[in-house]
C-alpha cells in the first residue's frame, strides 16, 4: 500500500509539473474541456488535507498548485476569457 501512496503523490507532483509546463491551458479552457482546474485542484488539496485532520489555507494551497501566489499567477499567465470561452462554461452550469 505505500507504493501506492508514493506513486499516486508522483502522479500528483507530474501532473502539477505538466500544468506548469502549460500555462498557455487556461483554467477556463480546462474546466470547458475537463469539468476542473487548478482552482479545483486547490480545493480538493484542502479538503483533502482537513478530513486527514490538517488544516491549509486555501491561498496556501493554490500557491502550492500554481508553483507562485495565485494574484502573481493571474497577473502573469492568465488571459482574459473570450466570449466562447464564456459561454461555453456558462453553457455547462
């Protein structure tokens, strides 16, 4: 069972590598195609974390899935949403 445990947090650390790797997927693009982002990804790490008895902050753990602060992130890499884009996720709700 702990190879388990040690392959999946691989699995996790690759995948946040690869989403790293691709800031031109914007999370709008991921939650149109995919039904979730790196928002998701942050919410599930602290749900996560607090059913296991350990509290993280919410900002704490988008810093840890963006790899930087959230504001400095969106200030970067993040564009502005098309109307497509919009519409396609609102389409979805």
């Amino acid at each position: 069972m702990d190879n388990n445990i040690e392959i999946e947090a691989a699995v996790f650390r690759r995948l946040l590598k690869h989403l790293d790797e691709r800031k031109d997927a914007q999370n709008i693009d991921l939650m149109n195609l995919a039904g979730f982002c790196r928002n998701c990804l942050s919410k599930w790490y602290v749900a996560e974390a607090t059913e296991r008895g350990t509290e993280i902050e919410y900002e704490d753990a988008r810093e840890l899935v963006y790899g930087m602060p959230y504001s400095e992130w969106k200030e970067k890499h993040q564009k502005q949403a098309t109307p497509e884009q919009l519409a396609a996720f609102n389409s979805k709700k």
